[in-house]
C-alpha cells in the first residue's frame, strides 16, 4: 500500500474533529444537565423532608440509604465531571 492510500485509510478509520467535538459538547451538555437536575431533586428531597418533619411523620426506614446514594452520586458526578460542571456553570454566567 503506498503513502496516500494509508492516509485514506487511516483518516477515514477515525471521526473527524468535527464530530468529535460535537460529541464531546454533547456528553459535557448531558454531565451538567444531570447535574443541575440533581441540585433540583436535592432541593425537592430538603422541601419534602421539611415538610413531613413539621408534620411530625418519621422517617422511612430506607431514608438514610436514599440520601447516602443521592449523596454518593453527587460525590461521583463532581469527582468524573468536574470540568464539564464548571466550564459550563461559568459560561451561563
């Protein structure tokens, strides 16, 4: 195989930049969307267990589990995807 037909091949075995990039943008997109909808939730969690708290309701028995894992899932999306998270944060500024 000569020098022009390997770098056909090769560039047409990869994404162009193009792609890539849009790619990237998308998954930081989806990084930062599941994270504000977190921030939400948390938010909605903090109202209902204010609320169930003023009505003097006990916690569930597995309350303690579901806040550790929402937790842990907060500890997971800023640890994987921080820049993403931020970058993001500081463009809607």
């Amino acid at each position: 195989m000569n020098i022009t037909k390997l770098a056909t091949a090769s560039s047409q075995k990869t994404s162009p930049q193009r792609v890539k990039r849009g790619i990237r943008s998308q998954c930081n997109q989806l990084a930062f969307d599941t994270y504000s909808h977190m921030i939400e939730l948390a938010q909605l969690v903090n109202e209902y267990a204010n609320l169930q708290t003023s009505r003097h309701i006990p916690e569930p028995k597995e309350w303690r589990e579901f806040l550790n894992n929402l937790e842990c899932a907060f500890e997971w999306l800023e640890r994987e995807h921080p820049t993403q998270i931020n970058s993001k944060q500081l463009t809607l500024l």
